[in-house]
C-alpha cells in the first residue's frame, strides 16, 4: 500500500523560507561558501543572562512537563513585557506561550477557521501567513500594497475587502518582508472600518517590535482601539528581539476564549513549550533590556549599508525598512535576463548568497534579504549580489 498525505497538504507547500536556509546549511555542509540572508534570524549571542538561565533550569531539574499554556513564570514576565513594551495590560490567565509566534499563528488560525472563511492578509506577506490559513480550509485574501503606499493597506481598501465571510485581518508590523510600519493614526483609521465589522478578528503579530528604526513609539491596535481589544489576538516572542530564534518561544494575548481554544489544540498538538526554554523567556523579559538599544542601532547601520549597496546595482531598487531586518528588493529590470525571481534567486545561490525570491511572500520579481547577518557577512555578501548581477 503507498501512504499518501491529507488532502490539506496538498493546499500548502514547504515554507519557501526554511527550505532556502536549509538548502544554505546542505551547500556549506558539502563546503561551499555561502552567506545566508535568508532566514530572519539576529546573528548576536544569546544574552548572557538568558544562557545562565538555561543552564540553572537543567540543574535544578526543570526537564518535566509544564502547564500546557506555559509556567506561571513565564505567563506573569510575559504579562509585565506586554504592559512595559507594547502598552497591553492584560492578567497572565489571558497569555499563552507556544513553541515560538508561528505556532501561536497555526494554533489560532486552527482553533477558528471553517471551510470558506476568508483572512484578509496584507501582501507581500510573511510566507507562512497564507499557507496556515489555507491549511485550514479557509481562503487567504490578499490586499495588495506597494512601495507608493509605504506598504500599507488603507482604510478605504479593508472596508471594499471584507465580506459576511471574513474572519480575520492579519495585522504584522513592523512587517515582514517589507518592514512596514503602522502609525497609530493609520491603525485608528482602520479601527474605525472594523467596528463596522464586529465578527472580524484581528491577529497583531509584534514580534519585530522592538525593531523600529523611525521616529515615535511602537503603536499596536489593541492599544490604540482598547474597545476592539476584546477580538485582537497579539502575538510577540523573544526570538528577533533576544536572539532567541532556536529556542522556541512565542507569548500570545487576547480574548479569555481564544486563548482557551488555542490551550485546548495546544495540549493534544505539541503539550507545553519547551521547559529550559521557558525558563530562558522568563529572563529574557525580566532581566536587563538595555542592549535592545544598541542592537538596534547596529541593525539600522547594516540596514542603512544594505540600501544603499542594493540600490547602487542596476537594475535593483529598494525603499528604506522602517522596522525589522528585511530588505524587499525589486528586480523587475532584470527579469527578462531570469525569467523568474526563483532563476534570479539560484543564480545569487550560485554566487555564494542565498536569498529568498519575493515570490514566497506573495511579491514578485525581486529577493527579500534579511541585514541581521555579522557585519563582514553581510558586506561581502552585498559585494557578491553586485558582482552577479553586473
Ligand atoms: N520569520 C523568519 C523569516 O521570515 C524565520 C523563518 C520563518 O519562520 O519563516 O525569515
């Protein structure tokens, strides 16, 4: 007999942005030279504190199962880090922790999405985004956005969008792969539509947070409309922020319900979040927070060098990110040279530098670059593009 996968499977294919960071590990691994830019992931050490704190919860014997939603540790530093970061005063009951913030997603999503559902998605996205979603049953719908509109949806464009059937804006900003950012005053203006529209829930991924390279504080919705609270599922996480991409940990607030239904799949999909890694969250969020500053600003330096290198290589153009460590370069004049952006990206991976062709993120003829690569890394690497490409 021949196995054969669910019918699901077939909705979905392999995440276009592992599967090039595992392509880069099996070429190193084989001992080609090749620079990864494309997964997100901060080059930085773990924070010292954060280490010590592992390797404490492995000798005290913290190595058995967890409540499933995360230890009350974790829930309580999770609830301080989302009152003293994003504003979000919420009680520790209404957290949950998962095996990092794709996971929240995929639970969330699971836990609400019949058949023939629709989920409004900003595009470009993040790839992972749309794929959930169709997992589910339901239909990812995009609502297109580009450079001339700073990569932001409209008010105007989300009331034409929603339907008796859609069940979810997904909301990410800083946004991945653009960088984007939400002001409050445009998070206020879409606000305003969606009380129009109260069975739409809104997922507010704010894991790049903390990586904001322009003017102002961090706006986040259920701050800014705390009377749409009640249906905004926020989702962060230490990994971007702390370096912390390996342990899998995300943190996850919303409405009691919610939570409960996602604790619910949670407990028969994967059980607790790792222990050690929990205990690791827990000094993340409650220890020092000062290096976040100076990690920041030596991400808007390479962000800044990433630019203008890209910029220079004709035939490329990029704007400038406001947050996150992501770079969504357009490459149009060169596609008749390439085809397609997957040839343009084989052909960087051909150049030692391996990149993630727009495709995956619902764009088109261009590569996303992650700058949260080792300074040297990064420099020679952006040398490579140029040399490939002229
Ligand atoms: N979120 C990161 C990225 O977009 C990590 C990889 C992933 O989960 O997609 O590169």
């Amino acid at each position: 007999m021949k196995g054969r996968a669910a019918q699901a499977l077939a909705r979905i294919s392999a995440s276009r942005t592992t599967a090039m960071t595992d392509r880069a590990i099996a070429l190193r691994a084989e001992g080609r030279d090749i620079i990864s830019l494309s997964v997100g992931e901060p080059d930085f050490p773990t924070p010292p504190h954060v280490i010590a704190a592992a390797k404490a919860a492995l000798d005290a014997g913290d190595t058995r199962y967890t409540a499933v939603t995360g230890t009350a540790a974790l829930r309580e530093a999770a609830a301080l880090h989302f009152a003293r970061d994003l504003g979000i005063t919420v009680p520790p009951a209404q957290v949950i922790v998962s095996a990092g913030g794709k996971q929240a997603i995929f639970l969330a999503m699971a836990a609400t999405l019949d058949s023939g559902d629709e989920v409004l998605i900003p595009a470009p996205w993040w790839v992972s985004y749309p794929e959930i979603v169709r997992y589910t049953g339901a239909e990812p719908v995009a609502l297109p956005t580009t450079p001339a509109t700073g990569y932001r949806i409209s008010a105007e464009q989300l009331a034409a969008a929603i339907t008796p059937r859609t069940r979810w804006l997904l909301l990410n900003s800083p946004g991945n792969p653009t960088g984007a950012t939400y002001s409050a005053e445009a998070l206020a203006a879409l606000g305003a539509v969606l009380r129009r529209h109260p069975d739409v829930m809104v997922l507010s991924d704010d894991i790049y947070a903390p990586l904001r390279y322009g003017a102002g504080a961090h706006a986040t919705l259920a701050v800014v409309c705390p009377d749409l609270a009640e249906r905004v599922l926020t989702v962060s996480g230490v990994s971007k922020s702390h370096a912390m991409t390996g342990f899998r940990i995300g943190v996850s607030t919303g409405p009691a319900w919610l939570i409960s239904a996602m604790g619910t799949l949670q407990s028969h999909a994967s059980g607790n979040p790792c222990s050690i890694s929990q205990a690791a969250a827990v000094a993340a969020f409650t220890g020092p927070q000062d290096f976040l500053a100076d990690w920041r600003e030596r991400f808007r330096v390479r962000r800044d060098l990433a630019v203008a290198a890209l910029n220079a290589v004709p035939g490329l153009s990029t704007p400038v990110p406001d947050g996150a460590f992501y770079c969504l370069v357009d490459a149009g004049p060169l596609m008749a040279r390439f085809g397609s952006d997957e040839a343009l990206a084989l052909h960087l991976l051909d150049h030692g530098v391996a990149v993630v062709a727009a495709s995956a993120f619902g764009g088109q003829d261009g590569f996303r670059i992650s700058f949260a690569a080792d300074d040297a890394r990064l420099a020679e690497a952006l040398s490579r593009i140029a040399k490939a490409l002229t």
